[in-house]
C-alpha cells in the first residue's frame, strides 16, 4: 500500500526498538501483536497523520486567500481618475479574487512594496532601485487647468482651439505641487526652460487639492489632463493646451525584484496594460 518492502519495515521497527529499548510487536506469537509499546507508537502515528492532513488543509486554504487576494498601492490621483472603474472590471472578470488597493504617497509606497505590504505599486515618475522592478505603464499628457471664468481659459488662442505659448504663463497666480514630488521638480525645470516665472500662491501634495484651488479660480496649474476628465465634463474645468510642450507624466508599475506573481497578480497585471498607452488632449 505504501509502496514499503516487507523487509525495509521489519528493519524500521528493529531499529525504533533499540533506539528505545523496548520491544513494539511480540515475535513469540503468530501472527505476531502489538505490545503496549507499540500501541502507543501506533496512537503516536495516527495522531501524527490526522495532524499532517489538518496542516495541509488549512495550508490549502491559506494558499487559496494568498493567491486570491492582491495588494495594490496607488498614487491618489491614478485612485481617483480610474481606480473605481478598475475595480469594478476586475471584479467581473475574477469575482472570487480580493483586490486591496492603499492610497499612499509615493514615497510610502515604494517603502510598502519593499516590505512586502504591497504586491504592485503604482506610481508616477517610477525610480529604478536595485531591489525593484519598473514595468512602464503609460505617458499621459500635462495640460494647463484654469478655472472656465480665468482670463486664459476665454483668450483668443483658447477659443479658435489652439494652444498657448508658455510665455502666457509669465506672473500669473500658480498653484503648485509640493516641493519634494518629482511632478513638482518637472514642472520648475519646464518653467524654466522657457523663461517662464510664476507667482505661486499654494501648492499641495496631491491632484484633488489642487483641482479644487483652480475650480474656486484662487489660480492656474498644470496636470496630467487624463485627471481633468470628469472635471471638464462637468464643466468645471477647462484644459488648455500649451504650445511647443511635451509635457508627459510617466507612470509605472513597480514590484520587488524576482516576484513570483500567482494567478491573481498576473490578471490585474494584464488588466492595466490594457490601458492606452497615451492620455492625450489633442
């Protein structure tokens, strides 16, 4: 049954007899019995066997929620553009996968993946680190966001459908990212390089925040237009186009080098990469 010669059993048994020194069947007999010893042996067996099969089901059923449940850690504004919309398609394709998606800020996500707490980050302006992988996502354009009632958002250039030269940004009131984002350090090099000086009034550290200083017109920005969608149609917003830009934020998904992905991760995977490759306004 066991696929044990009878030889290779009888051997076995000598040898838990003198590593213990007492006698587990009778050989006076035939057939042979079970001494005292060796009942409670036997009961040791059993118990060790109705204990393996409990571990190996509760290990089967661990196995099932770890490969059915997801971490994800998200930028806010990749969360407040698409993450619902996400959710609910992978939803219907894996209806008995867990997704559980965290909002953090960048750096805090790296550190989640790092650590494990997350199974795939997203992020904008992915950074290359020894102990992660980058897979490039997408590029989405950056546009002007202006509130439907500022100066820019009714000029000339605006209304025949064209796009404004960065220099129209000389002096105006800016609302900008915080300092120590990278789309903060993009947009000062991009200012920059056209000779353009703004007059910063606020900046904040995430996309909504800004979006709503530029709707209640206290100033400009400048964004990724794939974040304005539901504000323009809305009409809330408006996007403007700026001339001669190439202004795209990257964004990436970032997971610890050599993951093995289970079946869930690789589905949500294939999930974004169904996503255009470019947001643009054009």
């Amino acid at each position: 049954m066991n696929g044990i010669s009878q030889s290779a059993a009888s051997q076995h048994v000598q040898e838990l007899e003198r590593e213990w020194g007492v006698e587990l069947l009778d050989r006076s007999t035939r057939p042979l019995t079970v001494t005292a010893a060796g009942k409670l042996y036997g009961e040791l067996c059993r118990d060790i066997l109705r204990r393996k099969d409990d571990f190996e089901a509760a290990l089967h059923r661990l196995k099932q929620e770890v490969e059915g449940t997801l971490r994800v850690a998200s930028i806010y504004s990749v969360a407040l553009s698409e993450m619902v919309g996400l959710e609910h398609e992978f939803a219907r394709r894996q209806p008995e996968a867990k997704l559980e998606v965290q909002y953090l800020q960048p750096a805090k996500i790296y550190d989640a993946v790092i650590a494990g707490e997350a199974d795939l980050g997203l992020i904008s302006y992915p950074e290359a680190r020894r102990d992660l992988t980058v897979i490039p996502w997408r590029q989405e354009e950056m546009v002007l966001a202006a509130s439907p009632s500022h100066p820019l958002a009714s000029s000339p250039e605006v209304k025949a459908g064209g796009a404004i030269a960065p220099t129209k940004l000389n002096g105006v009131d800016f609302i900008a990212f915080d300092d120590d984002l990278p789309i903060r350090r993009h947009l000062d090099r991009f200012l920059k390089e056209h000779g353009v000086e703004v007059d910063l009034t606020l900046h904040f550290d995430n996309i909504q925040m800004i979006k709503e200083a530029v709707i209640h017109n206290v100033g400009i920005s400048i964004m990724p237009y794939r974040t304005m969608l539901e504000d323009i149609g809305q009409g809330r917003l408006v996007a403007v186009r700026i001339a001669d830009a190439t202004l795209f934020r990257p964004l990436g998904i970032i997971h610890r080098k050599k993951k093995k992905f289970h079946r869930v991760a690789q589905a949500f995977l294939d999930l974004l990469r169904e996503e255009p490759g470019t947001a643009s306004a054009a």
